[in-house]
C-alpha cells in the first residue's frame, strides 16, 4: 500500500507522517495538514456493501494512516463504534419525501461530531505512543455546540489527555450547554467566552501559535493538540460513513453499481463537505456536493462569487453549529484548487486575516464545478420541518432541514433527480425548542425537558441517553471569560501561571 504524507497547507515544510499530523493537530505555521495524494478506494462498492461499519471504517482509514499497523487500527476502530451507539448500524439510512436521510446522531452526544470524536482519542493515544511522546496531551477546542461535548466525551478520563473547551457563552442552544457544563472527568475544562463562535475558534488559533507558551507548556510536562476538524484525525474517520452510506444504497437495491449519488451537507467549518469531497476523489460515485448553509451564509456567496468576506453582520441562528463566518476547513479546499501552491494559498489566508476576504482566480472556480451552494433562512427551516413531519411523521433537527430545503433548492433550479443523501447532523432532540416551535407553535410555552417528552411522543422514538442523563445532572463548569483571557484560563487549569 502506498504511503501516505501529510504537507501543511501554507508551506513547503518536510512532510510528516499520519500519526505526527494526528499530534500536532494544527502545523506550526498555521496551516492544516492535508494528505499529499487521496488514495484510491481499493474495494469495490459491491464488496463494501457486504460490510458493517467497522469494516468499512477499516478499509477507507487504512489508506490515509498508513504509518498505522492493521492491529492499532483495528483496536481504535473497535474502542471507538461499540455501545456508545444506541444502534449496531452505526449510521442507519432513513428514506422520506425522496431523499435518504444518514443519521449521524447515534452516538454518546446525539450529534455528527461523534462519529469521528470517538475514535480520535485512541487515534491520538496510538500516535503518542509511536512518536515516544511523554508530555501529556491538552486538547484544546472551540465549539459552537456539537465538536464539545463530543470531545469532552471521547477524552473524559483517558490517560495522558487533558480537555479545555471554549464555547460562546450565549451562542448554543440550552441542550447543548447542558451536555457540556454537567461533563464529568478530572481531566475536562470547560468555559464559556464572552464573545461568538469565531471568536472562540480565533482565540484556540492564537494559543497553538503561541511559541512562549509552547516552551513554558514543554518545560511544564504539557503539548497541544487539537480536536476540532482542524486535525485530520477528525477528518479522516468522516469520510468513513459517506463509502459506508453508498455501500448501504447499493446492499438495499436503492442504486445499481456505479450510479452516482448526490450528497447534501449542513455545514459551517466545511469538514463534514470536505470529507464527502474526499470520498469522491478516492472514487466513490458521488455527483454534486450540494453545501447548505444558514443565514451566515458566507460558504454560499463564496461558491456563488469566488470571494470569502467574513466582513458581515454575525447572525444567531436555530442552527447554531453553523453560526460561523471562518469556515476553517475551507482553507483544504482552497490549498487543492490552488494546485497544492502553499504560497498562494497562504497569502489568500494572511488575507482573510488582514482584510477579512480574499478573491479566488478564474482558474480556482473552475476547479469547484463538484460544488452548488444556497441557504436556508429561519422560516425556510422552520417550514421545511414542519413540512417533513406532516408529511410522514419524521423529525429532522435544524441542521439537517437547513440540508434539506437547500436540497429543495437545488432540485427545483436543476430538475436533477440523482438520488441524494442527505447528511442529518443532529438529533432533534438536541435543538427540542426550536423543532416543536416548528411543528406548532403551542410548544413554546412548555420547559425543554417537558418537550423533550412531547417530542418523544409525536416523533414515536425513546428519548436518547444523553437527554436523560442531563435531566438532573448538576452543573460541573461555571467558568465564564473574555476572548482576551483565554490564555491565562488556560495556564490556570494546568496550574502553570
């Protein structure tokens, strides 16, 4: 098998093997590490269709972590997909009004995120131990709901590990804030930031860039790394369940050998659409990769302009894990259709950094014809919940009716029938308030967990673990910080300062 390296995005540096990107989560001149060729799929669909989830995940991780022995992966694959699913599928697939829904909310915190979270802890362990690693790891992470509790969960009380989490104190839904301040484990942190989502996101940037506290951390018996789908050990595991979705269509019938599939992805950091886009370049017979965002909609002006201008007003949305305007993965992205140029892509980020925008060649739009984007806006996606439910009972969470109007869009301008998957990122559950305000406006006047039932009842499905587990739990975190304090948060809870 051939090896695969891994190159920073804004550099020429030395490429570094998988486990040594999987550590260093962010390279040290601010860029992210892609692979220096995507790997072609080396079993065919047919053969994939016969497979569950761990073998799928086994036969696609394998050809990015190549500097991983087939035991070591197999290991973090089976610690990772056992019974923190409420499901042995994993990612069932789930048809109504035309579309097939893949529910990535399975796991122990009811969102995408966990898909890859729960393995990236054994990924991470796995790598120390080949590159000898003996200071402990700090996992620090912003969030804007989702990436959080899905990381506390996968790193509470893993040896070696310590977990800070940053979130926008009044940027998350009550579900989401609940999950997070109630998380137990010696070695988790969590802190609401006076501030947005960017805010946050920029904030943790600063910290890995910071070479001071890089030394003082060192000298300390401590190093970062990242679980935000800036480390590519969070990226490589979401490309597992597009293969495993296409596989899954092709066992039940729905798609003959070779028919191409178009994907719908709810994104706002642009990883989750990133990894469909990888999964098509190994091969996989994914069409269109349709992006959908929310009223934030800078991914969408972007696909329709070529220009990135995160200068715009920041808008709280009922999709709040897209309530972003630095969409960080998009900067893979824009390394690729820049021919893997470094420097050319490194002066659009220092750009977007200096400026706030950048503007892409005609020759780099061409290179994004895989690509349609549109947006939903808050009555769009409140309707489109209502509509589905209407329809046929099923209830989709914000995130994902954001996907599916824009899905509605699509067709509508295109007449494109392709049979599509649509990447369901959420329970309903987690954003309960704003589903049944959706489904009936009567809804508003009752509690969230007394809608947390209600929602149970016309949905027809049992509350999820991670709901009820919250129900009582008491408040473990209360930290609250300004943006420009997150440093000093940060060497307090290591005890350094």
């Amino acid at each position: 098998m051939e090896e695969v390296l891994y190159y920073s995005t804004r550099s020429d540096r030395e490429p570094i093997k998988a486990s040594q990107a999987i550590l260093k989560g962010l390279s040290e001149d601010g860029g992210l590490f892609v692979p220096d060729h995507i790997p072609a799929l080396d079993v065919s669909p047919a053969k994939l269709a016969g497979l569950g989830y761990k073998e799928v995940a086994y036969e696609v991780m394998k050809l990015f972590l190549t500097d991983f022995t087939e035991e070591e992966l197999k290991h973090c694959i089976e610690s990772a997909y056992d019974e923190k699913f409420d499901t042995e599928v994993i990612a069932p697939l789930v048809e109504a009004q035309g579309a097939y829904y893949l529910e990535l909310f399975h796991g122990a915190t009811i969102a995408f995120k966990d898909m890859a979270l729960s393995i990236l802890p054994h990924l991470l362990i796995t790598s120390a131990k080949k590159n000898d690693v003996k200071n402990e790891i700090v996992i620090l992470t912003a969030t804007s709901g989702d990436t959080g509790k899905a990381a506390l969960a996968g790193f509470a009380g893993v040896k070696g590990t310590k977990i800070i989490v940053f979130y926008p104190k009044n940027g998350v839904s009550p579900i989401q804030e609940k999950q997070m301040v109630t998380q137990k484990g010696d070695n988790t942190y969590v802190v609401g930031i006076t501030g947005n989502f960017d805010d946050a996101q920029t904030g943790v940037k600063k910290l890995f860039n910071d070479k001071e506290l890089a030394k003082e951390m060192d000298a300390a018996g401590y190093q970062f790394s990242s679980a935000n789908s800036i480390n590519i050990g969070r990226l490589v595991p979401q490309i597992v369940y597009y293969v495993y979705a296409y596989a899954q269509l092709l066992k039940e019938g729905k798609i003959s050998e070779n028919e191409k599939i178009n994907v719908v992805v709810p994104t706002g950091n642009f990883g989750n659409i990133l990894a469909a886009f990888y999964a098509k370049n190994m091969g996989l017979p994914i069409d269109k990769l349709i992006c959908a965002s929310n009223d934030n909609k800078v991914l969408y002006d972007f696909f329709a302009t070529g220009t990135y201008d995160r200068n715009r007003e920041f808008v709280l949305t009922t999709s709040p894990s897209m309530d972003i305007l630095i969409s960080s993965n998009l900067e893979r992205l824009i390394y690729r259709i820049a021919g893997n140029d470094a420097g050319k892509n490194a002066e659009l980020m220092a750009a977007l950094s200096g400026q706030g925008k950048y503007e892409i060649t005609e020759d780099m739009k061409k290179e994004l014809k895989d690509f349609y984007g549109n947006y939903a806006t808050e009555k769009e996606t409140a309707e489109t919940i209502a509509a589905i439910y209407d329809a046929c009972g099923y209830v989709i969470d914000t995130h994902t009716a954001v996907a599916a109007t824009v899905y509605n869009k699509y067709k509508k301008e295109t007449g494109d029938n392709t049979k599509t998957v649509i990447a369901s990122t959420a329970s309903p559950f987690k954003f309960t308030r704003s589903v049944m305000n959706a489904i009936d406006s009567k809804y508003d006047a009752m509690d969230d967990f007394a809608l947390v039932d209600e929602l149970s009842k016309i949905a027809n499905v049992t509350v999820p673990n991670a709901i009820e587990e919250i129900r009582t739990a008491p408040v473990l975190h209360d930290h609250v910080c300004d943006k420009e304090e997150m440093k000093t948060v940060v060497k307090d809870f290591l005890k350094m300062a």
